[in-house]
C-alpha cells in the first residue's frame, strides 16, 4: 500500500474521530441543557435569603443563553403559595414543603424538593462595647424571644459571658413580620432547646411572637437589628456577612459554643442521617462537631413534569427551565461561595441533580 492511499485512509479516520468527537459532544451539550438559547422569562418567587444568589446567577445564566429569570423575593410562606397556585414556573423556601402542601401539590402533578444551597440563622445583635465574643445558648435566646429576659446584664447571659461587660440596656427582640423560611428555622431550634417554646410558642414560617418588634425580609430585620440599640434579630448568614454585622456564638447540641461561617454552615449538611427519598430534610440542631445549631438548607420547589402541571407554557421554557438549575448545580457552583453561600456537600448534590434529572414534560423526558 503506497504512502498515498495510507495518508488518505489517515485522514478519513481522523475525520470519522472527529466526527464522534462532535457527536458525542452536542449529546453532551443537549443533555446538559444550561446551554438551550431560549430568550423567554422563567419566573420564580419565595425565599428572601436566596434572592442575592438567584440574582446573581440568574444573570449570568441570561448571559450564556439568553433566558431573564424574574425572582420576586417575597418571603418563603410567599413562595410556596404562588408555586401552589402556579402563578410561578418555580417556588423558593428556606424549610421543607409540609405534608399538607405535598398533597396539594400532587392535585397538579409530582413536586420535587431540591436543596440548593446551606444557610445559618445568625443570631445578629447591637450592643454598644460588644462588638465580638458573645456566646448564648438556645434557652437564653427562647427567653429573651418570650420576654423573660429583658436586660443585657441580665445574669443568664451575664453567666454564659465571664469578663465581657454587658450593659444595663434593654433588649429590643426583631423578629420576621412576613411568613418566612427563617422564621420557620430560627423556631424550629428554639422548639428543640426550650420545652416552655415547644409548648407555648411552637415552630412555622409565622408564629405569635410574645415581644418584639416586626419587620419584612431579611433585610428588614438586618436594617431594624443595625438601627436599633440594644436590638437581636435573626438574621441570614448571608445578609449578616454582606453587612459586617456582630452574630453570637450559640450553643450546640454537644455543649459548644459554634459561631456562623460558611464552614460550620456547611457541616450541618454532612452526612445527613435518615436522608429521605423526598429530600425534605431539616439540618437543625445537627450532631455533628463543629456544625453551627441553626443552619439548614434552602430549597427549590418545582413539578417534576412542568408541562403536564401547568407551570410552564410550552416544552421550550420547560428546557429552559431544566436548564437553569443546572446551571445552578454546575457551572453556578463557583459563584455560590463568592457570595457567601454554603455549597451542598457531594452527596447530596449528587442526589439533587438526580432530582432535576428526573424532570420532565408531558413524559417526556427533557
């Protein structure tokens, strides 16, 4: 065989690799739909502390595909009821969808429940000379939520805080006014600590708070907190990182006092005991060392068929929709940290992408 007939049949072989090549990789590209151009809107509203990431990434997301996502920061109680009334593609919430809101939703088809992201519920304050160091535990803050402890120098903080001088100021609880995932935390931990919460006060995304003052949003609380002297509020360990606010160490279930950051943030998600199929999970009061007490996830709320529920127009925004959150759970990932969010561990991101696998429209898949 002479040199020419052997480069000729060189180069076809290089051509037909080439074209695998190119093959396999728009199956790639197709199955990975975060690259579908779809110039529509996908709509989205709910959870207050996700509404800085879903900006950010929702812009990049528009850059690369062409695709607005319009995200209403509402509130989580907001968000689940408009998913709900599917008067958005998509619904966001600090707290897992409750039985009673599972089976309303399956009147319209199957939600899916995917975790995006870890928060904490910092327990923010302003107290002049205590810029850093406080330590509270579960039933002090219970307490001072139900109005028993009323002064800073109370002896109940004064105990959990030696050689630290807390004045003979008023304490001046901030709570959420809106129904809210991280209403739905914060108590949650407080049922948990304090048997007198539990029996008289409970845990959801609003309750009958016995003092306070109220306030919408997580920067509502954040604004009210930072202006007020003598002021704690809840606040998101997002929004309390962005604003240089002053958060207390709180008492874990080990007996450590474990202050907010992305790294004990992020260990309250790790291996998750009695994972359910559902993925409606709560990482409150983890067990594990060094987790910070009350940190848990933020989900998404979405039908895993979108077409045959209603939630979207047609199989191109439903694509589209698909993509975003893979986009999330990909190429996202990077920038979830830069804006002080706590990524998923591997596990449960698996898991997740498994979630938003399984979506499709009219049964097919997407």
């Amino acid at each position: 065989m002479n040199k020419k007939v052997i480069g000729a049949i060189a180069a076809v072989i290089v051509v037909i690799a080439i074209g695998f090549g190119l093959a396999n990789q728009k199956k790639s590209d197709e199955s990975n739909n975060a690259s579908v151009q779809y110039t529509g809107t996908i709509t989205g509203a709910g959870a207050t502390f996700a509404a800085p990431l879903y900006g950010q990434l929702g812009s990049e997301y528009k850059d690369q595909t062409g695709t607005t996502i319009n995200y209403q920061s509402l509130g989580s109680g907001a968000g689940v009821a408009q998913f709900l009334e599917n008067t958005v593609n998509f619904g966001a919430t600090d707290v897992a969808l409750k039985d009673e809101e599972v089976t309303q939703a399956q009147e319209k088809g199957t939600p899916l429940n995917i975790p995006v992201a870890f928060g904490a519920v910092t327990v923010s304050y302003n107290v002049p000379g205590v810029e850093t160091g406080l330590k509270l535990d579960g039933e002090t803050i219970a307490n001072i939520y139900l109005g028993k402890i009323s002064k800073w120098n109370d002896e109940a903080i004064v105990d959990l805080n030696p050689g630290v001088n807390l004045p003979d100021l008023q304490i001046s609880p901030v709570y959420r006014s809106d129904e809210s995932g991280t209403t739905a935390q914060f108590t949650e931990f407080l049922e948990a600590v304090s048997s007198e919460w539990a029996d008289e006060i409970g845990s959801d995304k609003s309750v009958k708070w016995p003092t306070g003052t109220g306030s919408k949003g997580n920067d509502g609380v954040a604004a009210t907190t930072s202006q007020t002297e003598g002021a704690i509020g809840y606040v998101e360990l997002a929004y309390a990182l962005q604003n240089n606010f002053t958060t207390a160490a709180v008492k874990d279930a080990a007996g450590e006092f474990v202050s907010p950051s992305l790294e004990s943030t992020s260990k309250a998600g790790d291996n998750l005991p009695d994972l359910p199929e559902d993925l409606r999970f709560s990482a409150i009061n983890s067990p594990n060392a060094g987790a910070y007490p009350i940190a848990s996830a933020t989900f998404i709320i979405v039908y895993q068929d979108p077409c045959k529920a209603g939630a979207v127009s047609d199989p191109e925004q439903a694509k589209a929709l698909k993509g975003w959150f893979n986009y999330i759970f990909g190429a996202g990932q990077e920038s979830m940290q830069k804006l002080e969010y706590a990524k998923l561990p591997p596990t449960l991101l698996q898991k997740t992408q498994e979630k938003v696998d399984s979506m499709t429209c009219n049964g097919n898949a997407i």
